[in-house]
C-alpha cells in the first residue's frame, strides 16, 4: 500500500504506521525520525535542522523534499510505504504530487487521523521514545518492562527534546496553521480518508476495509 498519514503530532501516526508494515511489507518512512537520526551522528542534515526541531518548528520544504525524492526510489520502496510526518505543508503536498509522477507512483490514499486536542496533549506529555529504534512506550499506558530501557533492542527509552511543554504548545500551532489544510488539498485529489483515530488497532481496520474496497 502507498499511503500518507496525516494528522497532528500524537495522533497514533507512528504507532499505526508500524501496525500496518507487518501487514504487507510496505516501510514506514518518517521524516521526524531522518531528522532525528540525522541530529544524533551529527551529519550536515543534522546541523541544519536541529534548531527548527528543537523549537517546535519546522524545517524547510527544500530540506525534507532533498531527503524525499532520494528515500521514495530506494528499493525497499517497492513494496509500498507509509508517510508519516509528510508532507506537513502544502508545498509540500504539491511537490510530492510532481516526485510521484516523475517516479511512476500512486497513492492509494491520504489517511487523516483526528483525535481530539485534550488526548493529544496526555499522549504527548506521557510518551517516552528509545533513541535507538524509535520504538514508542506511554508511561501511563504502555511503558517498557524496565524502566527507561527499550525492550526491543535495549536502548535508552526517553522524553523527545520537543516534547517540553513549550515545543508542543508550537508543534499544535504549526499543523494548525501549515498542516491541517493538507486535509482539504487531498478531499481535491479525492484521496482522502478521514478516521476517527481514538484506537490505534480501530484505525487500521478501518484502512484495511477501505483499501479491499
Ligand atoms: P515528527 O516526529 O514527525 O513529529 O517530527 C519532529 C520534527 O521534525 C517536527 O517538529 C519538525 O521540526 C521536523 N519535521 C519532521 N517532518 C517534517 C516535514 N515533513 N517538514 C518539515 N519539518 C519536519
């Protein structure tokens, strides 16, 4: 399957993206964790986009369309993908439209995950991520068997730097202003699935269904 998924930071994007690569071996690709992995070996990329991130903002169309246009023609592409966390800005939107037909792909659907504000704001201030795998725990409702250690692949389960109350605060106001009118860009393209995401598993299902139609 090729889908985008979108929706506000804390909505499940991640953790529905991982759900649904066991079913076909489509790979998730999330532009968050390049970023982060960039930032982690201190690569040029890294450098670049570690302020932005930091601050809750985002980083530049031409940065993340720079990592785009080289991960959607790796091979492991072949079998489909999940976006998660792009495109974040019309532009954006606009110039993975152009990417997909220079490369010969089609989406099969853009997936909105609306959870409401309050749930998003719990989830966000209760989840904790390995640095190692990415791997996502909540403290409430979902932590690892060791405190503060993954149990995947044993690496440093910890609070993202933008998840202070402050960074997230701006990460809402940014998809508010920048990402939510993807939704209306891709109702144009007819692609559009709107999910109510309160449960992750019920999210999935609901793809699964839509995409046998
Ligand atoms: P995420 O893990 O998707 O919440 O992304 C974490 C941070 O990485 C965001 O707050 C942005 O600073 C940056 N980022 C990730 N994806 C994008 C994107 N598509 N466009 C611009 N900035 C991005």
């Amino acid at each position: 399957m090729r889908l985008i998924l979108l929706g506000a930071p804390g909505a499940g994007k991640g953790t529905v993206a991982k759900l649904l690569t066991a079913m076909d071996g489509s790979v998730q690709i999330s532009t968050g964790d390049i970023l982060r992995a960039a930032v982690k070996a201190g690569t040029e990329l890294g450098k670049k986009a570690e302020a932005a991130m930091k601050a809750g903002e985002l980083v530049s169309d031409d940065l993340i369309m720079g990592i785009m246009k080289e991960r959607l023609q790796e091979a492991d592409c072949k079998n489909g993908y999940l976006l998660d966390g792009f495109p974040r800005t019309i532009p954006q939107a606009e110039a993975l439209k152009g990417l997909l037909l220079e490369i010969g792909d089609e989406l099969d659907a853009a997936v909105n995950l609306n959870v409401p504000r309050d749930v998003i704001l719990d989830r966000l201030t209760t989840r904790r991520t390995c640095v190692d795998c990415g791997a996502i725990y909540n403290v409430k409702s979902n932590p690892p068997k060791e405190e503060g250690k993954c149990d995947k692949c044993g690496g440093a389960v910890v609070q993202r730097d933008d998840e202070t109350e402050e960074a997230i605060s701006k990460r809402l106001d940014v998809f508010t202003e920048q990402t939510a009118p993807l939704v209306g860009f891709y109702e144009k393209e007819g692609l559009l699935l709107d999910i109510n995401a309160t449960s992750s598993d019920a999210v999935v299902e609901s793809i699964r269904a839509h995409l046998a139609k």
